[in-house]
C-alpha cells in the first residue's frame, strides 16, 4: 500500500537543477536574478563596500546659511554626494540595502508560514474552522492595505519589528486564500486518500503530503510579494511610519530629502533608483519563474 | 437575482458592523487613553480622569459602542482634534478632491489597460505581447514615491511643465489643470500594469478557447475574432479588476496625496492617525471599508450580469 501511494504522490524536489537551467534560458528571468543578487551580494559585504560610516556627518557639505555655497551634490570624495544632514549618500544606500533585505524576506517568510498554516487547516478540515479562517480573512481583505498599514504602525509605534507584525497580518490572508483553494483540491486526490489509509496523522498529511504541491503556485508568488513587501517598507518609510531614525532606510531618505527636491534632487533620486531596481528585479524573476512553471 | 443582492447588503452591513466594532476596540476599549490623547502629554492625572468623566468615558464599552455608531448612522461623525472642526466638515471635501483624481486616472486607466493588455493577450509570447508585459511588470514594479521622484525630476524640474505641489490653491500661478497632471500621472503609472496584465491573462485564457479556433477556422478574419469574440469574453473576468482599481484609487492614493500635498482623503487619513485624531480616523477608516466592500459587491453583479451561466443557475 505504502509503495502505491509513493507512485501515485507527485514527487516533490529532485527538479531543482533542471529549473535553474531552464531559467538560464530566460533573459527577462536572469535580468531579474542579476538585480536582485546584485543587492543580495551589496548587502552581505556592506561594511566593507560602503566608504564611510551610514550615519556619520561632514558638516561641510550642508549649505546652510553661514555658507550657501556648499555643495552637497556628487563629486570625487562623495560618489554619489551627501544627504541634507551632511551623511554619505553611497553608504546610506549600501547599508539601507540591509535593512530592506533583512526586513522584507523575514516578513514575507513568516506571513507565509501564518498563511500556509491557516490556509491548510481551513481547507483541510472544512466546517467552522474554515468559515472562521474566511470570514476573518474576508475582513481583513475588506480593508485597503495601506490604510490597515497606517492604522497598525500608529497605533504600535515605528519599528522593524512592527514593521513586520504589520505585514503577517495584512499579507498572511491573501496567502490563505491561495493555499486553501490548491488544500481543497488536493484533499480529495488519491494520495491524500491512501496517506489516511495508511493512518497518518492530519498534521503529517497537511505538512508532508499536501504542503509540498501548493508549490508551484506558490513560489512565484512569494516573488511577487517579495517586491511588494519591499514596497509596503520603502512606503512605510517615505511617510514616517517606518524604521525610527537614524538606520538608513531608502523610503525614509527619500521621505527626508523630498523637501529639497528642487535644490538637490540627487538626494531622492539615487534611493528611488536603488529601491526600483530591487523591486523589479524580483518582478522580473517572478516572472521568468511563471514562464518555467508554464513550460512543464 | 433578487436573493443574491439581499444576501450581498445583508453580508455588506455585517462586514460594517464588525469593523466598526474592530475600529471601536483599537481605538476607545480603553477610556483613559481617549483623554490622554485629547489633552496630550503633559495633562496631570486629574484632568484625565475628569474630562473621562466630564466625555462619559467611565462608562461601560459596549454603552458606549452603541452610542457611537448611533451618532454615525445619524451622520454625526464627531470632533477632530487634529483639523480642529467637526469631522463631516472635513472628510467629504477631501473625498471630492480624492474622487477628482481617481476618476481622472480611472478615466484613463480603463481604455488603456483594456487596448494594452488585448494587444498583449490575443497573440500570446509576440514580439508585441513580450513587450507590453515587461513594460507592464517594470512600471507596477516602481514604487509610488520613486515614480513621483522620477517624474518630478523631469517634468518639473529640467521641463518646468507641471508644479510639484498640487495644494489646489492658486497663489503659484499655476492653474488647477496643471496640478492635477503629476499625481494623476504618478496613479495611472503605478496602476495599469497591473490591470493590463490581468485583461492580457483573461485574453490568453479567451484565445485558447475552442471558440475562437472554430472562428478562426471557419475563416473569419482575425480582427473581427478578436472584437467580436474574444474581447467580449475577456471582459468578463476584466470587469471585477477594473472595479477593484477604485478601491485603491480612493483608499491607496495616500502616498500620491504625501508626495504632491494633495488636500485629499488619504492624507487626510494619514494626517489624523499620525496625530491620533481617532475621530478623523474611525469615520474616514469606515467610509474607506464601506467603499470597498460597496465595489466589491458592484463587481460581483457586474459579473453575473455579464456572465449567462452563472446568472441562469
């Protein structure tokens, strides 16, 4: 009995090289790899890559009104010139690439696992704990995500970890959704089936036979949300509700440095440029990812 | 038909009931804190407790849940303390100058996103079809202020054809009109990508279908296949998208509204919750819900209405 099942359950891994190569095969994917490891590779070798200290200021760089003439643009001691406090802007953004790469993977991950769990048990055991899990859901999903992203970080207070409380519980039921409509299909194929003949627990049937075939769907749209996490944070940040000063976070530069668009724009416009191509970076590999998943 | 819809505002005013009562929890459970945050830090002990005594806050909560939400059906939506005027006196001016802009964008995004994404979705993997969807994925990919950055930088600052700050206040010398391009601009970039790729899905869908094929094979021409069977199909799934646009239209505009000081709703809704007017909020978080399950409701008898199978089961 136990074989048959083992021939009838879709086998899980053991593909991966294949996928790699096929999304070698796809130039839009690989632009996507190519932006996103750039920021990966920035972000592990920060404190070696980044010239200067991220919150240290050079005074004499800020114009002010002892001397206006001072000038905060790119030159060839600051590449890409410095903040309105007088602070390396190359450095704030290789050091805000951490933040966003420790703080957006991290949310996503564990809006996940929340997602995953509730989404299995509600289309698993159907009844009440589904209609609880939907209706609950349904509300949150009610609410524009913004609006539920303001109203939590006021009332929690700014922080990387409220940051991230934030995004479990606005991310986490459209991921319920996902994982419940692949849970009630599965359920009623064969392997699942001869799993509860063979007497395992619902726990294991969830976990190591159902989990592993919402797969597919689900990787690329972890993708996709991994850039829209990164958004929800840079926007957090650019309206004040995102990691308290001074950590170098690329919305709250450009939140500080919009004032002075019209004297010094390359103060906003080197963190928008930072902050874009990461998101499209993981964009692209989403969809280079969509593309393989078409294909087999 | 007619138990749907009963059913659809029967489910509607539930859903507002338990997030006026969500809201109620977050915001006034505990009475204290309500005073605290009138009178703000510096208050002594005293002067809480007597202004929670002096606004009936000591009462029990859910005394004082039913008084609140009687206020709001009676349109009463209380006192702002950061605005410094009552709430209804605010809160619909700054929806009509939110519904200005949506519906500007929605204007353009529609006809757009439906020409794109047919473009993009009857030839399925084109030349054509490539490129309208990575155009589309880059733009949904640009986040709201980097786009404003960008465009800012161009247009009002090396072009000087638009001002950056949209106050609607003419002391600028810029008209109205002109201040209105930049956020509109900003909305619809950040926003037909994503409809253009779901209209671009839902035609791919279409196109497969074995009517097209016999179409095509009884040698219709492949524009008339494409207007006359294809489109009208892919409306279908494309309606409930479109509609839900407005939500974030209207609810999502908030970092539009930040970047060019637009007097609309969602700075207004960020303005009060920065600075706990939990009056401004309450009323401005439950009007924001009450249009986007109102839409949500609007696409699903869109989608029947258009859809004969489901509307004749």
């Amino acid at each position: 009995m136990a074989q048959v099942a083992q021939a009838i359950k879709p086998r899980a891994g053991g593909q991966i090289w294949k996928r790699v190569k096929l999304l070698t095969e796809s130039p839009v994917g690989m632009v996507g790899v190519f932006l996103v490891l750039f920021w990966v590779v920035v972000a592990i070798l920060a404190p070696w890559l980044a010239p200067y200290d991220p919150n240290a200021n050079d005074p004499s760089t800020v114009p002010d009104h002892i001397d206006p003439m001072m000038d905060p643009t790119p030159n060839s001691v600051y590449l890409l010139g410095t903040d309105n406090q007088g602070r390396d802007l190359l450095s704030r953004i290789i050091w805000g690439s951490r933040t966003v790469l420790i703080v957006a993977p991290t949310a996503t991950l564990c809006a996940y696992a929340v997602g995953c769990l509730l989404g299995l048990l509600a289309g698993y055991y159907r009844g009440w704990v589904d209609t609880l899990i939907s209706r609950f859901s349904d509300i949150v999903l009610s609410f524009p995500a913004i609006v539920l992203y303001i109203l939590i970080i006021t009332r929690l207070g700014p922080s990387a970890l409220n940051v991230i409380v934030a995004v479990i519980f606005i991310a986490s039921p459209q991921i319920v959704r996902i994982v419940r409509g692949i849970t009630m299909e599965q359920r009623e194929l064969d392997y699942v089936t001869a799993a509860k003949m063979r007497g395992e627990s619902s726990l294991y049937i969830m976990m190591v036979e159902i989990l592993p075939n919402t797969r597919g769907p689900l990787i690329v749209d972890a993708c996709l949300r991994m850039g829209y996490t990164t958004i929800q944070i840079g926007v957090l940040g650019f309206l004040g509700l995102g990691l308290p000063p001074p950590a170098p976070d690329w919305g709250g530069m450009i939140k500080d440095a919009y004032a002075m668009m019209s004297t010094a724009p390359h103060m906003s416009l080197f963190p928008a440029i930072a902050i874009s191509s990461l998101v499209v970076g993981f964009s692209l590999l989403a969809d280079g990812l969509r593309e393989i998943s078409l294909r087999d | 038909m007619l138990a749907f819809l009963v059913r659809r505002i029967v489910a509607l005013i539930v859903t507002m009931l338990v997030v006026s009562m969500l809201i109620f929890a977050a915001f006034e459970w505990t009475p204290g804190q309500v005073a605290r945050k009138v009178l703000g830090p510096f208050a002594t002990q005293e002067q809480v407790d007597l202004l929670t005594e002096q606004m009936g806050l000591n009462r029990p909560a859910p005394v004082r849940y039913v008084e609140w939400v009687g206020g709001l059906v009676k349109g009463d939506l209380g006192y702002s303390s950061y605005y410094k005027t009552d709430v209804e006196n605010i809160i619909w001016d700054r929806l009509g100058n939110t519904l200005i802009i949506a519906s500007i964008a929605f204007a353009i995004i529609v006809p757009c996103s439906i020409l794109f994404g047919v473009l993009a979705g009857m030839r399925e993997g084109s030349k054509l079809d490539r490129s309208i969807s990575i155009g589309a994925i880059v733009t949904t990919s640009v986040p709201e202020f980097a786009s404003g950055v960008f465009l800012s930088t161009i247009f009002v600052l090396y072009l000087g054809w638009f001002p950056g700050v949209s106050s609607l206040e003419r002391d600028g010398g810029w008209s109205i009109g002109s201040q209105l391009v930049m956020p509109v601009a900003v909305m619809v970039l950040f926003d037909l990508g994503y409809v253009v790729r779901m209209i671009r899905a839902a035609m791919v869908e279409v196109m497969m279908k074995p009517y097209v094929r016999t179409a095509i094979l009884k040698g219709m021409g492949f524009r008339q296949v494409v207007i006359k069977h294809a489109l009208r199909n892919a409306m279908i799934v494309s309606l409930t998208v479109i509609l839900l646009q407005v939500n974030y239209l209207i609810g999502g505009v908030v970092v539009v509204e930040t970047i060019f000081a637009y007097p609309g709703f969602g700075r207004m809704m960020l303005e009060s919750a920065l600075s706990q007017d939990v009056a401004t909020v309450e009323a401005a978080t439950l009007v924001i819900v009450f249009i986007t399950v109102l839409t949500q409701t609007l696409g699903d008898l869109g989608y029947m209405l258009l859809n004969p199978r489901i509307r004749f089961a």
